[in-house]
C-alpha cells in the first residue's frame, strides 16, 4: 500500500504522515515518511520550484514510494502533488495506492505569499488540480488532526 497525502502548503500533510507513522509503529507495522522538502533537501536542493523541477522531484518520489512498497514497506508519501497527470501515473505503477487529499483554504496561502513575497506557490502562481477521483478527501480547514487520522485509519481498515 502507497500512502499519497496532497494537497496545497499548509494543509497538514507532514503532520497527518507523522501521525500515521507513529500509528504505525505502535503496530509494529513497517512505514516510511517521503516528505517533499526532504526529498529536495537530500539532492542539494538542485531543483527550483517550475512546473517541470516540481514534476522531477515527484518522480524522485514516485520510485522512492515503488521500492518500499516492493518491499513490504508502507511509504507514506507527503507532497502538494499539484499535477493530475503524475497522480494517474501513480495510480497505474503503484499496486494499491490511497490518494488522500487534504484540502484547504487557499486564502491562508494566499496572505502567506504576499508577506513573504515568495514566487511558484502551487496555489497561487501555479495551478493546483484539484484530484478528479481521490481515494479520500479531507477538508483540513476544520477537520482537526485527530479526527482526519481517524477518517484514514478507518478508510485504509487497519
């Protein structure tokens, strides 16, 4: 099973992953975080932020998430994940894989921006495409963390 947690900045992604490491554990049930920004932060950073940097550092993702999964290891994939043709790629490569997407209110992103006066915000200066048909959708504007781990723990049964 591929974890796939999407959605726009700021929408708890690396939050719910961790939290679902933790579960996890707790189950003796082997999983492994793939946070976006580490995945960026391991290669030196030596992809920006265009649409085809971001559809690179996915596809860095992407076969991360295949090997674990060959494994017997469950990735729990953290990324804003903005492209729907990556996210059907992922669908036809991936043996069981759950599309979460959180969403959130691209206002807070919006403000956000204008304050740090940042360029290539998904959201903002590059589209995000909203998932056609996720596995699971949570609106994390007000849906607290608990309750959305509750929400995936019972959609994935374990």
């Amino acid at each position: 099973m591929v974890i796939w947690l999407l959605g726009i900045s700021g929408s708890g992604k690396t939050t719910l992953g961790l939290e679902l490491k933790k579960y996890f554990d707790n189950k003796n049930i082997k999983s492994c975080v793939i946070d976006g920004d580490l995945v960026r932060d391991f290669y030196n950073n030596d992809l920006g932020f265009t649409k085809e940097d971001r559809v690179a550092n996915i596809k860095r993702i992407m076969l991360s998430a295949y090997l674990l999964e060959e494994n017997g290891i469950i990735p729990i994939v953290c990324n804003i994940s903005p492209f729907q043709g990556l996210r059907d790629f992922a669908k036809i490569k991936f043996n069981d894989y759950v599309e979460i997407y959180l969403k959130r209110d691209l206002k807070n992103i919006k403000n956000k921006n204008h304050v740090y006066n940042k360029s290539n915000v998904v959201g903002v200066d590059l589209e995000f495409e909203e998932p056609k048909l996720p596995s699971l959708m949570i609106n994390t504007s007000s849906t607290d963390v608990d309750r959305s781990l509750n929400i995936i723990l019972k959609y994935i049964g374990v």
